[in-house]
C-alpha cells in the first residue's frame, strides 16, 4: 500500500478502499482455511478490571459465538506485493 497523499479524511478513505478492491476473492474452503474467530477474555482497561465475553451479563455462559474475528486475505495487485493482509474485527459489550 502507498502512503495516502495527505492525511486528510478523504485521501486516507481512498487508500483503504484502493486496499480492499486488491483484494483476491475467495472460495469457502479458503475462508475457512484462514479465517479464526474467538472470544475475549476477562483483563483491564486504564486499570479497571472489566469482564470477558461470557461473563457480561447479556452473554450466556455456555455462548459459542464469536466475538473476536479475523480473517487472512491475499492482496492481488502487484504494487502492494502479494503480501497477506490481516482484517480483524472485535466489540467488547460493554463499550460505548
């Protein structure tokens, strides 16, 4: 990926979406292959203890779903190298 031209909003919105149009579809074998998904645990933020996944209250204790996603992708386009390109995705319940 080239540096955006500048900083400002638009030009940083470009440069991502010029990122993800390079990238290669996949088949559902490849999704699977590469892609994970979790849950968070329990830890601190800014020294206040906060809840994992199943310990917030709207979550069941025995919840399978995933919370924490990510998923492997390869980029095309030869500018930016054919290097993996990692797209995570992960919201804690109680964040604002």
């Amino acid at each position: 990926m080239e540096p955006p031209i500048s900083f400002d909003g638009d030009a940083i919105r470009d440069q991502k979406v010029r990122v993800l149009q390079a990238i290669k579809p996949m088949d559902d074998e490849e999704i699977i292959r590469n892609s994970v998904r979790g849950q968070y645990g329990s830890g601190f933020v800014e020294g206040t203890p906060v809840p994992g996944y199943r310990e917030e209250p709207s979550v069941g204790r025995d919840s399978a779903t995933g919370d924490v996603r990510g998923t492997q992708a390869q980029r095309g386009e030869l500018a930016l190298g054919g290097r993996a390109l990692l797209l995570a995705r992960w919201e804690a319940h109680g964040a604002a």
